[in-house]
C-alpha cells in the first residue's frame, strides 16, 4: 500500500482515513472511495471510482486531496441537456384574450370563440370583429353581414331586373344557414312583410 494516507480498518472490507472525510469500500470486486464533504446532484455523498484494488483507491485519496473537487460525469451530462434545452426554440404563448372578452360570461365567451371559428371557415376576413358586435356589442352584425353579402352577389347580375329579384330575395328569405343569422323585412307597427311583387315592365 502506497505511503502517505493512513487507513484504520472500520470491518467489513471498508477502510476509513484518520480525518473521516474518506472512506474506502468494496464493490463487485472493485473498490470505491466516498467523499463526505461533497455531495453529488441527489445531495448524497460523493462516490468515485471504481479502482481495481485498494491501493490504488487510496492513490486516487491521495490525489483528491491535491487536485481538489471531483466533477461527476453526470454533473456534465445534465449541464449538457440544459444547454441543449436552451438552444431548443419554445414553443410561442397564445396571445392573452382582448379586454373586452374578458369581461364576457364564461358561456358568452364559448359562444364568441364558436361563431368566430364558423365565420373563418365562411372566409370572413374580420370574424373577431363581427362576433364582437354580434354578442358584446348587441348589434345585428351577423344579419347585416349576411346580407352584405347577398346583396354584393346580387350586384354583380348584369341584368337589372334580375339584380332586384335578388336583392328583394335576400332580403325576404330572413336567414343565411352558413353564417347561422336570421332577420326580418317589418313595418312601422312591427309586422312583417314577406312578400314584394315587382311591377310588370
């Protein structure tokens, strides 16, 4: 056994330095030295080793003793893992709702998320703003919509007279199944009118 480090047999095959800082113990035919002035990343005492006898465990005390702290291996694969972690792009946070859905009722909330994924699938470019006005705002947005657009489809007849049946068909037909509005063609006194017949040319 090498000189320098003194060793008092604690049984058992372990040995232990006259400090107590190290302790040298059998393994599977090896030998490993624990540190308890050092923890690894569990917070238990710092093993190393193996060393294929004791002698050269007590070398390897000896040489602990001069270099100074030990760096585990698996120290370094976990700061390795971080770094690549890090490196990794994250994933981007939805954007917070607007205010004004906020201050909505949970059901009137499901309803504007329902009616703004129906108007996208419809291809209406501004469905936030629609559905806003539709049900925080309470106005007619959705009929005033529909009909927009049943009306631009009817502007674009080349014959005029079949632009009106159109424009008057939109009007009295009073829904529009894709967009889920409904509406109504009234007078004065509330009644409805469901009917318009154009004049004979």
């Amino acid at each position: 056994m090498a000189s320098g480090e003194a060793l008092r047999r604690l049984g058992g095959g372990r040995w232990e330095t006259r400090d107590g800082r190290f302790t040298i113990e059998p393994q599977s035919g090896t030998w490993v030295i624990v540190d308890s002035t050092q923890t690894d990343e569990l917070g238990l005492p710092l093993v190393r080793g193996p060393y294929p006898s004791l002698t050269a465990a007590k070398e390897a005390i000896e040489e602990s003793r001069s270099t100074g702290p030990a760096r585990s291996p698996l120290a370094e694969k976990i700061e390795r893992t971080g770094k690549r972690d890090k490196e990794l792009p994250k994933k981007p946070e939805p954007p917070p709702e607007p205010a004004w859905l906020r201050k909505l009722s949970e059901a009137d909330r499901r309803q504007v998320r329902a009616l703004v994924k129906r108007l996208e699938a419809e291809g209406v470019a501004n469905a936030e703003g629609v559905a806003r006005a539709e049900i925080a705002d309470e106005q007619p947005a959705l009929a005033r919509l529909a009909l927009e657009r049943r009306l631009g489809q009817a502007q674009t007849a080349k014959d005029p007279e079949k632009a009106v049946r159109q424009a008057l068909d939109a009007v009295l037909d009073g829904q529009d199944r894709a967009l889920g509005a409904r509406w109504r063609l009234v007078d004065g006194n509330g009644r409805e009118i469901r009917v318009i017949d154009l004049p004979d040319r």
